[in-house]
C-alpha cells in the first residue's frame, strides 16, 4: 500500500516521530560515557610527565579519579539548569557531554563541558533568573566540595617524585616550557585554610598533577566562563533578570570591555615579555565567541517582572562566585629563553 507524502496528517506524524527520536536519552549516554573515556585519558596525561603510551591500567588507575569528579562538577551545573526548568514546566534535553580527544601540545581537559537545549519559551524573567542560576551555583558547590577533598587528601612528596623524581633539584625545569594556572580568591582562600601547612603543597604550576585540585580549578574558571554577565550566558540570564534588558545591555557592554582590555594585555604581556601576568590572550578569543555567536544582548521576554528579595539576594551571591572564581590569567606560560 502506497503512502501519500503530501499527506499533511503523514509529514505532522513525521516530523512528530523525527523530534521524538531527537528526545532517544541514548544519544545524551553515549556522549556521557565518551566523555567518561575523553576524561580519563586526560586526567590520566595530566598526572604523568611522560608523554608517552600508558597500559591500559595506569590510564584507568590514573585517570578515573579525574574523570569521576569532572564529570561529577558538569553534571551538577548542568542538571541544576535542567531541574529548574522541569520545575517551571519548560521543556529541555538533558545534558549533551561534549567529549573532546586527546591532541599532542593542545591542552586538553578531555571535554568542552555540557550544555542543555530548551525546547518551548521562557515566559517571564522570573523563571529565566531561576533556570539561569541554578546551574553555575550547583556546579560552584560540586567546585566547593571537589576542592575540600582535594586540600585535605594531599599526598605527600612522594607522589610529585613519582611525576618528577627531579623536582627538588635547584636545576628542575630550568630550560624547559612551564605551564602555571592563575590563581583565585577562592583557590587561594581553600589552599591556606584546608591544605596542612606542614606537608607539601604543590604550587599553581603543578597542580594539575592533582586530578581534585585541577578539577575544582576547572569547575571555577567554567563557572567563571559562564557567570560574564553578557547575552545568553547565565550570567546574562542572571543580570537581565534582576534588572531588566537596559541594564542588562550596559553591564554586557562594560563586560566585554573589560575582556578585551585583558586579553589585549594578555597579548601585549607576551610579546613585550612584560611578565605581569595581568591578562590572558584567551579573552579575546572569548569574546569574539560572544559578540558573534552567543550575543551581547539578552532577547526579552513575554513578561517582566520584579524579582523577590529571595531571588535578588541569590543574584548577588551568583555574582560574588564570579569574582571569587574569576583568575584575571588563568593560564600561564613560561618558555625559557632561546626557544
């Protein structure tokens, strides 16, 4: 029996089986486990200095405990946004991992996070503050507690010995290509109070070593990342709804001011050699993403209204993560003279 394709009633059921097949959850588990595999090689690349093949059980032994808390940190911030949006009745996918393969001299983190879709609108600006929010705060405590355990679980000069058996030589990476990450209000505030003074405890340049310490580091520059009040981002979402669509485009305005400033300081930083350490290149990269793609101002919505205190006060703390997670040069790089 033949079917007529022009048949309305045929192309709707059509395109209803097409969308539900988008909504299959096989696709969000196999780009979890991916990025499951795509992690752990990472974490298991970053506590080796080799550089080389591992077996296969390093790489599970080594890389797991990284993989577990990275992923732990993505699908905390992810599913607060999804959460939220199921509480207000919109509708939304869940979380998409997005895996990322190991590359030679490329740093690689073994995923570029995770992100959600909202399928039907937002009504009002209550319920974009709310879905906005709740991600960056639910993958800022994950950051919290991954940064606990990992200042008071340190291992002792033993295991950087294992890394580098050289370390405590005066000569150790003298001549060699350094890499650093900037630090934090919050980083710092958890290494003085949770870290023993009295064992070892790795500097900014190697503490990705560390699968806990880099990934809580990783959590707050990703929180960081997302909390810039411009556009679409949740930091966007967080601004516009507090204070409406004009504010909310002088903020975006200021903001990517400011990152420019940065990353034209970051550039001038390494080609004058001025060791500052004040910018970082990598935000002008930013925000190009930003004034091309994601947008500098916020769409409206159908409805605005004003927030309750409640909401406004877990504004201003969503705001006081950002700058408590915010490292103005989150990654630098030393490369010795005559290379």
């Amino acid at each position: 029996m033949s079917q007529n394709y022009s048949d309305p009633t045929f192309t709707w059921n059509f395109n209803k089986a097409n969308k539900n097949k988008w909504k299959s959850p096989l696709i969000n588990v196999a780009l979890f486990f991916l990025t499951l595999i795509t992690t752990t090689i990472a974490g298991a690349e970053w506590a080796s200095s080799t550089g080389g093949p591992m077996e296969f059980s390093v790489i599970v032994s080594n890389g797991l405990p990284y993989a577990l808390a990275i992923l732990f940190f993505l699908s905390a911030h992810e599913f607060g946004h999804y959460f939220a949006s199921k509480y207000h009745g919109v509708d939304a996918t869940l979380p998409y991992y997005i895996p990322f393969p190991p590359i030679p001299f490329f740093l690689n983190f073994g995923t570029l996070g995770a992100v959600i879709k909202t399928r039907s609108r937002v009504p009002n600006n209550k319920i974009m503050f709310d879905i906005g929010v709740a991600g960056p705060i639910a993958g800022f405590i994950a950051s919290v507690i991954i940064l606990f355990y990992g200042f008071t679980h340190l291992p002792g000069t033993e295991y950087i010995l294992s890394i580098h058996p050289d370390y405590f030589d005066p000569e150790y990476a003298k001549d060699s290509l350094g890499l650093a990450f900037g630090d934090s209000l919050l980083f710092s505030f958890f290494r003085n109070l949770f870290a023993d003074p009295n064992s070892f405890i790795p500097p900014m340049s190697e503490i990705y070593h560390y699968p806990y310490l880099c990934v809580g580091w990783f959590g707050l520059f990703v929180t960081t990342m997302n909390m810039i009040p411009v556009g679409q981002l949740d930091g966007g979402h967080v601004i516009f709804g507090m204070f409406g669509i004009k504010k909310h485009e002088a903020v975006a305005s200021i903001s990517m001011i400011l990152l420019i400033l940065l990353g034209v300081m970051g550039v001038l930083d390494s080609f004058l050699e001025l060791n500052s350490n004040i910018g970082w290149s990598g935000w002008l990269f930013w925000s190009f993403i930003l004034y091309f793609f994601i947008k500098v101002k916020h769409p409206p919505v159908q409805v605005f209204e004003k927030l309750s205190t409640g909401r406004m006060i877990l504004g201003f703390i969503s705001l006081l993560i950002l700058i408590l997670s915010f490292s103005p040069n989150p990654f630098v790089i030393t490369i010795p003279a005559g290379i």
